[in-house]
C-alpha cells in the first residue's frame, strides 16, 4: 500500500521532519520548521496588550496581523507594511483540544537536499536529477537555538501566567 502523503504535502515531497525537542529552563519547547519559519509550541499563553508595552520599552516596533487580533509581529526597524521577522500567534480555542501559542522566527541554517524526480524515489537513488532538484530548505540549527533561547523568556514575561521571573529583554542585534 503506497503511503499516505501529509495534508498540503505534494507527492514527491519530502514528509515533515519530526519536532526537535529543545528543553530551556526546564520546560521541553517543540520546535519544527513549517510554512519556511521556524516555529516554537509555547508552554503558555501570551497577553498581547503586555507583549506590546515590553516590546516598545526594548525599542522594538510591532504591528498586529491585519486580520488577527490574536497574532502580533515585531522587530528592530519599522515597516509600514507589517513584514516582521518575529510573530506570536494562537491557534484554536482557549481550553480546547488542539490549543496552543505558537513563537515563529526566521530560519538561520539552511540544509540541501537531493529531491526525488519521481514519487517514492529515495533521495541518492538513480532516480535522482540532481540538477534540477536540488532543494534548500530551513533548518533548525545553533543559530536558530540561540533566537529560541533568546527570545522564549522574554516572551515568558508578557505571559497570562502571573508570578514567573525573567531575565531583562533581549538587546538588540547590531545593525548591518
């Protein structure tokens, strides 16, 4: 029996990786590449009103998606139009089964990868055109584990959950 492709995935494509699990002060974060950004499963849920008020005390600019009052992006430069590297969104109902609060960033690594030329051929095989189908995609590298750890506590601290201690906001990256 032929496999099953995921949703949204083409045959021929290569399957969605597993989740690296990333632990950070204690707490284990899934971290997977998805849509071309690395995306964190948060461990809490995020206030925006008090996520909006840290970023602007660090000297961040931040806009809400234009069509989601529950998403918010930001970085170190405005940009009238929204196009931020950092978001944080909430996908699904508060208290209900597949609820959660997702952290997405810019992928900093990138890996190539021999794409099959036909459905079900491994990657390496005869069957591979390596011309035509070599493919770059994110990943989830030292780099991308730094931004995680970087920004997972600053994010903690505009967090619903009362009481939890963090480090001060995370400075600025030096301007090119």
């Amino acid at each position: 029996m032929a496999p099953t492709p995921e949703p949204g995935r083409r045959p021929g494509q290569p399957a969605q990786a597993p989740p690296l699990r990333l632990s950070l002060d204690g707490q284990v974060l899934c971290v997977r590449v998805q849509r071309g950004q690395v995306q964190v499963e948060l461990p809490f849920d995020v206030d925006f009103v008090r996520l909006a008020g840290l970023l602007r005390d660090a000297g961040y600019f931040y806009a809400h998606h234009p069509e989601r009052v529950d998403a918010q992006g930001w970085g170190p430069r405005l940009d009238r139009e929204g196009y931020y590297p950092y978001w944080v969104w909430r996908e699904g109902r508060p208290g209900q089964p597949g609820y959660r609060v997702v952290f997405a960033c810019p992928p900093e690594e990138y890996a190539l990868q021999l794409a099959p030329r036909s459905p079900g051929a491994a990657p390496g095989s005869a069957d591979v055109e390596v011309a035509s189908e070599l493919a770059v995609t994110p990943a989830i590298g030292p780099r991308v584990v730094e931004e995680i750890r970087r920004w997972v506590p600053f994010l903690r601290r505009a967090s619903r959950t009362a009481g939890i201690q963090a480090p001060p906001p995370p400075s600025q990256p030096d301007a090119p």
